[in-house]
C-alpha cells in the first residue's frame, strides 16, 4: 500500500492553485522576477518523515522565516531572560516592516523587522566568522544539508535597505544596538538570503515539533524551554496582526516569508511548508495562506485541539507468578505530566502489601522531567506500603535515578528475563 | 498507594500562601467584605478525575469566569459566524473593564466587558427564562450540580454599575446592543452573581479541556468547533494586556474573576482553577496568577509542550493464522490526523498479496473526523492491493461507514471471536 | 451711502448656497425634520454693529454652540484652575461624540461632549434654579435678549440620549461627575436646546470678540482672562479634529452645532455666525464652513493677520506755549504693551529739562493693565528728569493712578481748557 | 528719558535667573559642553526697534529654531500646496525627535525633525549651491548681516546622527525623500548649526510679526500668506506635545532649539527671544519658557487679547470750504477689514448731495487687499450718491485704483495744496 497522505497534499495544492490573486514582492528587484507559478507544499511528522509534493526541490530565500530560527539560536546561546531584556514578546498590531518601539524601547517582538535586527546582532562571536553564516551554520545543522546564500538577492536589497537602516540607525539611537547599525542589517539581510526549499524547511520545523530534538539523528539541537519560546513568539507575534484571528481560525504558530514561503509547526505532531509566491497586502502568500487555513479546518490540526492521550501510558497490566503475587505494568509512550497522573491513578489500586510490582519503562520514548518526579514519588509510596519495586530500564532513562527519599532502584535490562528470574526465585523459595 | 498528586497541589498552595500582597476588589462593595484568606486549588483531568485542596468547598461568585462559558452557550446556540458578526477576537491591550470598541465598532473580544455584555445580549429566548437563568442552567449542566445566584453580589453590584451602564449605552449607540442596555446590563451582572467553588470550576473546565464532552457523563454539550474557539479566545484574550507574555511563560488558556477565582484550560490535558481574593493591579487574583505559573512551570502545562503521542497508535502487530497469513493490527488511544498518518505509514510494509487483515479498534477512545477519512482511505488502498479486510469496532465507532470507493466494511464485535472463526474457516479450507 | 457691507454678506451667501452636499442630523429626530433650504449669516463688529442676511430670524438650536458659553461661565464662577481640575484644553483628535478621557482620567477639552457634560455639572447651584435655567440665563444676558429652550428638540434628544448617558457613566466611573449622570446629561441637552438666530450668536460672540465687554452696554460680563482661556480653547478643541488645518486656512476660533449653526471669534475684531443644516461627515454644517473659510480668506480674517497698530497711539504732538516750552501729546485708541512701548519710545526724545509736558488721555479708548504700568513708569522718568506732568483724563481711567513711584498725578478734564490755564499763567509769570 | 523697556526686560531675566533646573543637551557632545549660566533677552517691536539684555552678544547654534525659516523659504520658493503634499500641519503629539509619519506618509508637521527634514530637501538648487548655505543666506537676509556656521556643532552632531539617520531611511522608504537620505540629514544638520544671537532671532522674528517685510528696509522678504503659514504652525506645533495648553496660557507661536534658544513671534505686535542652555526634559530652555510666560502674562502678550483697533481709522473729520461744502477725512494707521468697515460705516452719515469729499490717505501705513476692495466700493457709493470724490495718497498707494465701476480716481499729493485749490475754485466760482 502506498500511503494516501501525498495524494491528500496534492489535492490540496490543487485545490489552491486556482487562486491566482496577489502580486509578487516588489519591493526587493531581484524577488520581483520570481516565477509567479511555483507552488509547493511539504510536511513533516513529528518523527521524521517528510511528505512533499510540487515545486519541492525549487529553492527560494528563507526571508523573514529566517526571524523564528536565529531567535531560537540566540536563545540557546544567551537564555531567554538576557533575550528579553533587548526585545519583547507582544503582538505589535503591525505590518511586517513597521517602525516601532515598546515603551520600553526594545523592538516587540523578534518576529517584526526591529525585533529581528536586534536578535541578529546579538548573535555571538564564534571562530571569527560573520553573523550570518553563523546562522547559516545553525540551519544547516537543523535542515540537514549545507544551506547557501542567494549572492544576488542579497545585493539587490542591501541596495534599497532603506527601511531596515532607518530600523537600524532607530534601535542605535535607544542604544538597543550598540555597534554600527550598518553592518548589523546587512547580516540581517545576508541571513534572509539563506536559500530553502519546503523540504529543507519542514525539516527544521521538525526540531521545534519534537521539542528541540532533531528526529532523524536523535540529537538534542534546542533546549525545551528554547522551542517553547519560538513557538509561543510564532502563534502570537508570527502572522500579521489579528493575532487573534489566526489563532482561532488556523491554530498554528507560523512564520511567513516575502519570498512567498511559509512554515508552521504545531508542537507535538507536524511540520508544514508552502511555497508560492504571490502575496496578499500582509506580504503573505497568497496560496500559503489557503494551504495552511485548509491543513487545519481539514486536518484537525490546530492548537486548541487537544488530544486526551493520558489513557495510553499503560500498554498492558498483569499479574503473574505464583498466587499472582507479581504484579506487572507495561508501559508505552510519553511520561508527561497527564500520564504520570493516570498512571499514579491506576497503582493506587494496588492493594497495600509487600508483593512484587515490576514496572517495564522499555517502550516509554520520552520521560519528561515532571513526568520523572511525579513518577518517582510514587515508587516511594509503593515501597513505603510494603511492595518491592522492580524496574525494566535498558535505556537508563532514570539513570541518576534515586527515589525522592533518596532509594536506590533496582533497574534492570529485560522484561522477560527478569519475570524469568523472579518466577526461578519463587519457585527456588517454595 | 495515596497518589501523591494531593500533596503536590497541597504544597502548591502552601508555597503561594505566603504571599499576601493585592488587595480585594474595591469596586463592588460585597466583595470587598470577602475573607482575604481564602486559598483553593483543584485540577480536573481531561478525563473527570479531579483533585483539590484547601478551601475548595467555599463557593464565591464566578465574575469574569463566565464570560467564556456565556461565550461557548451563544457560539453553540448562534454558531461562530453569528457571534463573530457581534464581537471580535481580537487582544484589546486594555485592562478588564475598559471602554472601547474596534474600528467595526464591535467589541474586541467577548472577554472584556463591552464583548461580554454584547455576548449576554445575543443569548436566545428559551421558555420565558430571563437570560442570567438559561446561562445558570448552562453552567449548572457543565458543573453537574445546581448553582446559584449570589444575590447579595447582584444587589451590590447592580447599585454601582456605572462602568457597565456606560458601555452598554456606548454599545447601543453603535447598534451593537438592540434594547434596552440597562436590562442587558443588569442580566449580565446578575451572570456574574453565580456561585462556584473551584471543584466546580475545574469540572467545568473538563468539558473544555475534552473537546465539548462532559468526562463524567460521556455526553457532548458543546462541539469541538465551539471549544476551539473559546480557547483560543481564552488564550489571546483572557489575561489582561500582555498576551504574548501569558502565551510564552504561562501557555495555558485562562480566565480570572476579580472575586479572586481563575481557571485555566490545557486542551487535552488538564483544567485548572484556583481561588484567593487578593488582586493585583489587573484585578487577577495574586496567589491564583501564581499558582498557574507554578503548575506552568513545574509540571510541563504549557501550550507549545507538544507530545509527541504518534508512536503509540499502534498497540501491537502480530501475524497469526497458518503461514502467517493473517495480520492483526491492535489499535489503541485516540485517532487523529497525526495517529492515522502513523498507522498508515506502519500499513505501507504490509506486502502486496491476497492475505487477510484485522485491525482492531476496540481500544481506540476518540475517531476524530480526519483520523476516520484518512483511514478509510488506506483501507481502500489496501483492498485495491488485493487485500482481504477486516475490522474489529464493537461500539460502532464507523457506523456509516463505507470506505471512499463505497465499500461496505466487514465489521465484528471481539477480535478473538474474529481471529477463531478465521483459524477455524482456514483449517476447513485446508 | 449705504455700506457695502450687506451686500458683501449677501453675496457670500449666495456663492454658498450652491453646495447642497451633506445631510440632516438624524441622530436627534427632531433635527432630520429642520428644512434644509435655510441660510443666515450675521457679523457683528468689535464694537457691536451687527450686520445679517437671509434667515437671519429664523431661530434653531443652539447645541454644541452653547459649549464655549458654558464653559465660560463656569470658567467665571470658579476660575481657571478649579475647572482645569476637571477638564483638560488638548486638542481631542476625536468626533464630537467620542468617548475617550485622558491619561488623567479628565475629557480632554470642553468642546467634546464628555467635556462639555463636566463643565455642565460645575455650574454651581443659584436660587434653586436647575442648570440649564442658570445657563439660559447667562446666554440671555450676552444675546441681549430673553432665549428660551426648544422643548421638542428637548424631549426628542432625551430619548436616544445613548451615547450621552454612556459618557455620563464613565465620567461618573473615574469620579469625574460626583453625582447621578442621567440628571446632569438631561440638564446638558436642556442647555443644548436653547433657541438662537444668528444675530443672538454673533451678539453673543462681541462679547468675546471684546475681551469680555458687552459692546453695547459697556458692561463687563467676563474677565479677560477667562475669555483668553474660552478662545484657546475654541481655537485648538473647536472644530473637529483637524486642528492645525483649521488654523493655518481658517484661522478663527470657532464652534458648530449639529443644527447647522457655526459661530467664529475673532478677538479684537469680529464675530461671525452662519447657519444652514445639511452638515457634513464631521458634524459642522456644509455651508457653514464654506463661508467662514470664504471670509477669512477674502476679508483677511486670520488670527495670524496682525495688525502693525502701534504707530497710531500719539493722534498728535505740537510745542506750544511761550518759547514752545509745553510739549503736548494727544494718544488715541489702546494703551496695550505695543503701543505703550512706541509711546515711550517717542517720549525718549524729550530732552532733559524742565518743561512742562501734556499728555491728553481722553481719545484713549481701552486702557490695559501693562499699558498702565508702563504709562506711569514713563511719567516717573520724566518727572526724575525734571519736568512737570500733566495728565488730560476726564474718564479718570487712570483713577487710582499714582506712579510707580507714588506720586499722585495731576489729572485734568479738558485739554483745550488746561492749555488755556497754562498760556495764562504764563503770561502772568512774565 | 529712558524708555523703562530695557530694565523691564532686564528685571524679567533676573527674576527668571533663580531657577537653575534642567539640564545642558546631552545627545550632541559639543552642547553639553555650553556655558550653562549664558542668559539672554531680546525683543523686536513690529517696526523693528530691538530691545535686549543679557548676554545678548554670545552666538549659540539655531537649531530647530531653523525651521520655521526653512519652512518660510520653501513655501515661498515653491508655494503651499507644494509643500502640504509633502508635509503636513497638525500636531503630533510627539516630542521633538520622535518617529513618526501620518496617514498619508507624510511628516505630520515641519517642526518634527521628521518634517524639518522633508523641509530642507525641497529647498530648490540656486547657483550650485548647497541647500544649507542657501538656508544661511536666506536667515541672513532675515538677520540683517551674515550668519556663519559653527562647524564644530556640525562635525559632532554629524557624527551621532542615528536618529535623523533613521528618520531619512524612513522618509526615504516612503519616498517622501527621493534622493540618498545621507546627504539630506547632513545639510539639515549644517542648516541647524548656524550661528544666532538672540538680537539676530528677533529680527529675523520680525520679519514675520511684520507680515512679511522687514521693518528695518521696507522690504518685502516673505508673501503675507506664507508668514500666516509659518506663524499658524508655530503655533500649533511649534512647542513640544501640550499644543492646547500652550495655546491658552501663553498664547504665543514660539520654537526653541536644543542649544537653548527659544523664539516667539505674536504677529502685528512683537518678537521675542530667550537664550539659556539647560533643557526641560521636552527639550526646551527651562528659562526660556518661563521668560515667555511671564512676558505673555505680565504683558498682555497672547494671541487672543485681540486689540480693538478699529476705532482709529479716521485720525480726523471736518468740513470746511464755503458753506462747509467739502466734507475732509484724515485717515491713519492700517487699512483691514475691521477698519473698513469702520470707515465705511461713518461715511454713511455723508448725505445724498453733491457735495465734495476729500479723502487723505497719506497717514495710512498699510492698505490691505481687502481694505483697498471695500474702500473702493465705497468710494463708488458715494460717487453713485451723487459726491465728488478727491484722494489724497501721494506714495499712489491705490496706484492701479480704479473703482469697481471702472472710475478712474482723481488722486492729489498734498492735502493742503489740494483743499487751497479748492478753495481758491470756490472763490473763483462765485
């Protein structure tokens, strides 16, 4: 069988592409000679795996998606208080290219032209190499292939930059640039030119899907509280100003670009990339826009659609051994917060008495740290009751797991190997 | 085993009881004789389990909490598109009880009071029922117990509605309001009179947190749309001014009530509600906004904490049946877009050939509308691929369902039943 | 000779009366029933010659028109500062009927309604007569005859009061109003109602125009300062929104009413009053704003058109008297700081000695306190230099007159009778 | 005598002197390094007599007080309406360097930097000039001798000019500037760093209190309408953000610059200045706006204590000749509208006959376009009544002056030559 998702993404592109409305940015000469035409459309599961269908191979400039990415990267490296001190995080009621300052003086938010210049002249010295391709560097590592600079439409706008200098020369005069502003907006113009395709995109929207884990290698690219930041910073500040509307009508924290791109990325569950570019009076585009408001109504993909996953964590319960004295809990999934609380709720029914309860983490993929706590206390409580706690942990995700009363665990390698072990002991006791 | 969830939340209260800064609400006289001491916290799972603390059987008036409940009684009742014709969706950077209205002269959202008392006003005649009566009854279902009015409160405030009084005078003006202003106002004091206690709240908030369907009673009171809406106006809306802020540190959905109440809604996960009568300069309650921020913070609840539940669809695979020729797929948990993109890919592996598939949905709790399109559609596919299908759905969960080519599904009740019967026919065969 | 006057006013009305653009105001049903055909046009001299055509007895209300009066009468009752307490003078940048207070919780200025509803409750209580009685009463005594109110008008603005009754609450909310709003907002549309023609309303502007001083009784019936405050405030706050545009092509303190009545101050110099009731979106009337801007345009009716006056104060200076030994200067027209400073520097060719010097005050119309002064401090140098002083002034305008240096003057009643005196005693000498 | 002037003026910085407040300008190195306790005054009566104390010799940079005479310049060199489509008139509500274009991308005023700068790049090219020297020529026209620039003010402001720099970006994005903004802020910062004493500020003032000619040459510099244009502003714009307050108690359009300079223009009347580097925090000498406030108050110095002038027209009337058959008015001071109409209302009582009537109007200083209008009306009235009319007016100020019905006036050098003529015709008649 060949899944039907890439047929779905095709009657969708297909459905938009009669919408030939909008016009193509004019304002950057070189973008002006875009092929009117393009149209692709792309997404990424939370694990990994892309679908991608029309222009996909087709590269275009990152623009001001480039805005979510080098925030995350500087986020990472300087935290998020020293960020905030030197831009904000509220929706501004403005154009994408707007001149305007909190009350404050910091820009208010990262996602409007100041907001963006800022944060790309926070953008540490590494290695002696420029702002830019230190971003460069930075998406590559998160699309998984070596990025370029578009040469030429980065000297077609650094050449009529009129609005980012005037952004600029502003944010120097508040002192919240603190070195020539000419140099930092070209590096934010350098960093705009980075080249992508819908591809290269979904999969960096990946990372912020799966909470700053890279789901192809494993690898660990953002912190937790980085990606929540971005993604908190795309839903309210991302798409123009109704940010209430969009919130309420589409439910995914995006990002658009002038280039006629636009990615969203609803956490937990997908990645989502469109190409097309002709744009709305927002700088939007046009079909983007369609794509994704049609992902949504028809996906159920949208924030407030909240999953109740917290009945899955226990995969399977038994009793084993002799008198079935062996109590055993297979477990399956996310340990978050929700599932922690079922799964507590559900060892309150072991009976107080000093059986055995093995408890087999094998096939949890992600332990939260609430999820660990929470997980954690409880142990205490059954040991305190009088049970002994086994735990099947091959992966050592408890690793420096002591109880909150400071117990050593038992952990071992094999679910079956142990009930083995335990059933050999019984059987050598009788 | 006591699930230690209890003494968590009981620790919560414990830590934000020390501070004692705010002051009670000053402008209605009756609130300001309220015990400053109050202090209550429950927490509702998504599926009805609720757990709480302190004071939690003090009932104070519900204020600006019903604001999103009176909003999700109109929006069921009207539908969005009629309720969006009257008031916006937008963050109105003001504080709770401001005037001012958008450039469509409409309110800016239903949570300030120019949109609350708008919102009031659309409520549809039932029985003769005065319109604070149809909205008590409302709650009344959702909380599962008969509230009250305080009519104390009502008096109190009704005597110094002057703010109240204004706005619905401004709202007639501009035809917003079609009667009388002073009756809608009175009407929409006396909604806020109503009596709960955070158990109420939180249980009310479950009905959010599940989608529309009341946890403890399995009934739907109000359509996934409906909830969409209200939380994402919750979300954009709720909290004072500073949206992007509360969106980013907090991430939760929430309402407060200047009688110190505050409800917060995680879709899917969790609702939560807090009380203390102190208030901030907002009017939100001091230890209730710190509260929330704990939980936040130290449990995970945040919007953007994405889990990644995808992996969990499936419960088990296994080929039984001679030669192996009968794949037997278990199902578990909720089927939405991204669990059936992720069943689908697993059906990708099945070989194209003649054998026999069962899949089990027994254990799947929700099918949302796209989860059942997409897998019908693999189910076409796999038929088309020569296929045998057969599904186990004993509570009918695809009752009308004919695949996307118009096949009639071979539904049973009980997998073993199923997988018997085909051993059993197999060996005849043979 | 006829003065050419009329038909000048004449004419301009005739020129106006083509545009028949703009509509009733039909938010007051009894207005959207005036006829629209009416045009008047009145002017009345600094000194209180009126001249008027067309409907120029037809009366009509007097509505926003009554602001500026208002205010100064309480301006007058309390001063300056108490009523700034209350109600700012910044420019609003709002419609008449917005609702928007200040930073400080005051209506911005007197000419908006918010404004003009405080104003209207700081008319402090007089023989138990209502408000808008005590304000009928002043306005009687400016137009120089008795007004009365429109009673229908009245009753029919006081039923749709809406948007009066909303700012009404709101001032009420802050604290700005202290009592009842509803009773003060009926009180403010009683004083609204009150009948005028457009000679009443320039008659009642020569006061202003006059620095406070009825024209034709030569009473004062307001300070000067409290005038100053009333025409600034015209000036910035009267005429929408457009404040510099007004100034810079108008140039004329000025308020409109939504009955099609505009009344224009110009100090020193004029009042205007047109009216015709088709208004235009802004509320002025159409016509109305047509010809102020034709008479400032075409009669030089600017305030920034001033007049070089100060060479006119010495009517005459001649020697006479034996060996020309009596220096007599006859003034005329206005002791202000202008022309006192060219008096004074035509004194200092007087040379050191001691002659006599006549100074003949009687042609001298308005003396200012600073001219004053400055008089008398000239009269001191003199003196100091040598000379002996007379003074003509059969007015005693100079009554309290002693010099700066206390010296009591020698205040005469008829020039041609003091240099009589003189030429004798003279003779007599030799 | 002394004229007591000078130690009024003396007396007034010396009360003024006390209040050491504020601070020298910090954002332009070479300010901050001013003389703190410089205090000067100076002030021109409207025929030009400069009156000053303090240290009214020391030159300090014009600053933003360069602004109005820019404005002048260009609306004289390229009309209003030009300039209006490229700057705007109503207040900002801003303070003086803030950021921030209307509607219509327009600057809202030319006292904003933002409008200054649009300002100077209309200044048309003369003689390959650069538009700044073109400025110092045109103010040192104003000033009566030659100006020079403090090229180091230039150097240091050029070096730090971020926010002008930010501005000219912005303008440019707009294209309210069309060409490179770099040169543009450049030369209105060498416009803002000409060399004044408050001696030269007041006679440049003059200029304008004077309408348009300098009272020290007679000649004609600016057009009437554009001083009205310039003043109107001034006063709507010119003083930081408060335009209704200042406006009402100070009543006089002023500007000030940042070296501490502040200059105010009451038209017709006088011109002021002040100079005392340290600065309020809008940016304004702290002494400067107190001089102005005490001269407005202790002077009579506010635009609304409107002088009743019109009384003086007819310096005198007699009859004379054989049966006081001619019928002689001496006329004197300014020829407006207020004054025509006196004029023309006293030459009512002339009775229908033939007699002759000689006008004398070698006394008038300035004849008004509407003055001259009415008056030959008027003239034509009487002529139609059946007089003859004989005028006296040997500068030929009615030079083109034909009536309205074409007459061709008989116009005389000298009254008494012309009424001995007359005279001498009688006696011959007889």
């Amino acid at each position: 069988m060949q899944t039907p998702l890439p047929d779905y993404l095709a009657h969708v592109i297909e459905a938009c592409d009669i919408d030939n409305s909008g016009h193509l940015a004019d304002y950057i000469p070189e973008l002006a000679n875009a092929n009117p035409n393009r149209l692709a459309l792309a997404m990424s599961t939370v694990d990994g795996e892309i679908y991608s269908v029309g222009d996909d191979d087709i590269e275009f400039t990152i623009q001001s998606m480039s805005k979510p990415f080098t925030y995350a990267y500087v986020l990472q490296q300087l935290g998020i208080d020293a960020v905030l001190d030197k831009v904000g995080v509220e929706p501004s009621g403005e154009a994408f290219n707007e001149i305007s300052l909190g009350k404050d003086r910091r820009p208010k938010n990262p996602m409007i032209n100041s907001g963006a210049i800022t944060t790309h002249s926070l953008i540490p010295m590494k290695d002696d190499l420029e702002s830019a391709e230190i971003v460069r560097q930075f998406m590559s590592a998160l699309a998984g292939r070596e990025l370029r600079f578009d040469e030429a439409v980065y000297a077609s706008e650094v050449k009529t930059a009129y609005r980012n200098l005037s952004i600029g020369y502003m944010l120097r005069t508040v002192g919240i640039l603190e070195t020539d502003p000419v140099d930092i907006v070209n590096g934010y113009i350098r960093q705009c030119s980075i080249l992508v395709t819908v591809k290269d995109l979904v999969r960096m929207g990946s990372v912020l899907a799966n909470g700053g884990v890279d789901p192809k290698t494993g690898k660990r690219l953002l912190n937790r509280s980085v990606v929540r930041q971005v993604l908190s910073v795309m839903m309210s500040c991302g798409m123009y100003d109704a940010a209430g509307d969009w919130l309420s009508t589409v439910g995914i924290p995006a990002k658009s670009g002038v280039a006629g791109g636009i990615l969203g990325v609803l956490p937990g569950q997908v990645s989502i990339a469109a190409f097309s570019p002709k744009l709305d009076e927002h700088g939007n585009s046009v079909r983007g826009i369609d794509i994704l408001e049609r992902l949504s109504r028809d996906m159920g993909l949208h924030l407030m659609e909240g999953t109740p996953s917290a009945q899955t964590i226990v995969q399977s319960h038994y009793r084993t051994g002799k008198d079935a004295s062996l109590s055993v809990y297979v477990l399956r999934g996310v340990l978050k917060f929700t599932e922690a609380e079922m799964l507590l709720r559900i060892l309150q029914a072991e009976p107080m008495d000093q059986s055995t309860i093995v408890i087999d983490l094998t096939q949890i993929s992600i332990i939260h740290d609430v999820g660990k706590r929470m997980f954690l206390e409880g142990i205490d409580r059954l040991i305190d009751d009088g049970h002994t706690l086994l735990l099947v942990d091959p992966e050592q995700r408890l690793d420096h797991a002591r109880t909150h009363k400071d117990r050593t665990l038992h952990v071992y390698q094999d679910i079956e190997d142990l009930i083995a072990q335990l059933k050999d002991a019984e059987n050598k006791k009788v």
